[in-house]
C-alpha cells in the first residue's frame, strides 16, 4: 500500500530573481549602463545585510533587434539583460532589501520573481514520513479486515516523492521609488510518500 503525507511549515528564506534590461542603438553605452545598474543594486543589497554568498549572477544576455521607424528606416538596437539571483535569511526585512535595490537600479531595474525556501526541512520531513507510512497501514489493515484477516510482518518498504512545494509569485518589472513591499511567506508544503508491503497474517 502507497501512503503520502504534507507537512505545513513556514518559509525561513526568500529568494528573488532581479535584474536590469536596458536598451540602445551603441552596445558599449548598453552593456556600461546595465552593468552600472546591476552594481548599484548589488551594493544596496550587500549594504542591507545579505551575504555576499547569497548573491548570484544569472540569465545574463545581450541580443539586437532591427527596429523599422514610421518613414522605413531601419534602426539597430542592443538588449542588454543582466541578472542577480538573491537569497535572504529574514523574511521580515526582504521587502525592504527588495524594494531598496530596485531603487537603485533605477528605471533599468526588473524583478522576474519572489520564492520562498525552507532552510531546514528535517523535522517536517520526519513528521511527513511517519504520516505517509501510518496512512498505508490504515490502508492496508483495511484491506486485510476486508478479506478477514490481519496484517502480519512488514516485508518491504519503499520511499516515495519527498521535499517541498513552495509558490511562486508573478512574474513583474517595474522601476520603484523608497518605500517598502509588502512581502507573505505563508507556507510551504513538505511531502512525502512511502510504499509498504505487508504479510497477511496466518489464519487462526
């Protein structure tokens, strides 16, 4: 009989994908102006308190595009994308962090995400484990009482899925002015599921 279990807990991380995109004709002026953003924004996170180990280049591209005006002229123009994956241990002070590097960034400033992690999910997983295998059993010892009989040894026991199911938020781009954002952790799931076999006792 297969058995599977959630345990609710409560986010203890945030982790925020940001980044800059900046366009122009010159790839030079593109490339020095997203690189001067992504550094301000880097500085006002480090400034607010997180660990530089939980700061991360990522999804870094440059592209052009061929831009056609009203009088048919043909204009080329340089995407330059740069990202910076954030990982922060205070839940209650992420908003703040969040909103404060988006303002520096200015209006080259985007956020692509906001999720949220556990740091440690061992006791949630003991308690996930132990429900999964008790729900199996009760299935099982239905069954047996189905057939007029008991359960007898556990042969065989087999681990499911396990880990975690965090929700992620939309996905925005916005340029924002000091403040602060609101930030809601709620909870995360914490699954697991088990397979266990059973002897039919001997009749009596």
């Amino acid at each position: 009989m297969t058995g599977s279990a959630s345990v609710e807990t409560v986010p203890d991380i945030v982790l925020a994908s940001l980044g800059v995109d900046v366009r122009s004709t010159d790839i030079s002026t593109a490339l020095r102006t997203a690189e001067e953003s992504l550094a301000r924004m880097r500085d006002s996170l480090l400034e607010g308190g997180v660990d530089r180990a939980g700061l991360r280049t990522s999804r870094s591209t440059i592209w052009r595009e061929v831009v056609t005006d009203g009088a048919g002229t043909n204009t080329t123009v340089t995407h330059v994308r740069l990202g910076l994956q954030v990982r922060m241990r205070e839940v209650a002070t992420a908003g703040d962090l969040v909103h404060a590097a988006l303002a520096a960034g200015g209006v080259d400033a985007t956020m692509d995400s906001m999720d949220f992690a556990v740091s440690d999910t061992r006791e949630a997983l003991v308690q996930a484990r132990d429900a999964a295998f008790d729900e199996a059993r009760r299935i099982a010892e239905a069954y047996a009482a189905r057939a007029g009989r008991a359960l007898g040894e556990v042969t065989s026991i087999t681990e499911g899925a396990v880990g975690t199911a965090p929700g992620p938020m939309p996905k925005v781009a916005f340029a924002a002015p000091a403040g602060s954002m609101p930030v809601e952790p709620g909870q995360t799931s914490v699954d697991a599921s088990v397979t266990v076999t059973w002897e039919l006792a001997p009749r009596i």
